[in-house]
C-alpha cells in the first residue's frame, strides 16, 4: 500500500525491498496498471513498472512464502492474465 507522501514508484521499490530484500532501478517512463476487487473492502490497484532488480531475493517471513525467477514463456505458469498482460506490455 502507498504510504502518505510516496509515488508510485517510491511505492514499488519499498514494496520489493520489504518482501525480496531486493532494490531495483526503475523505467518509471513506462507503466501497466491492473485492478481488482477485494469484497468488502473494495478494489485494488497495482502498478507495474519494468527495470532492473539487484541484490539476492530472500522470502521474508509474513511476507511472501517462495519466490522464483522465470521467463516471459512461462508466465502463464504462474499468473492471472490481467497480470500476464500487464507484463507483457512491458517486457515487449
């Protein structure tokens, strides 16, 4: 969630940061947008930016359980296609 003050992007890297241990430069130039419902809450938006990750990605607990790289190929392994399609406007 966005805290009070940060951008989007400011957002994403706290994000990645809290739940990889992993920092990443950013094209905030570019940028997919998904949305969906949290009944009862109401919805949620996520912003993807693509960029480049460093570090080691370590799964911190109450965070995340796994994590795995893997190739645009195999993304619908592993993802909702809103998500998918995210990802691909970005990749490509």
């Amino acid at each position: 969630h966005m805290e009070a003050g940060e951008t989007e992007a400011q957002t994403a890297l706290r994000e990645l940061f809290e739940e990889t241990d992993l920092t990443a430069r950013l094209d905030t130039s570019r940028s997919a947008v998904i949305e969906y419902p949290i009944p009862p809450v109401g919805r949620k938006q996520v912003v993807f930016f693509p960029g480049q990750v460093s570090g080691t990605p370590k799964a911190r607990a109450g965070e995340i359980e796994s994590f795995q790289w893997v190739s645009a190929q195999e993304l619908e392994k592993y993802l909702f296609q809103d998500t998918i399609a995210a990802c691909r406007k970005l990749i490509y």
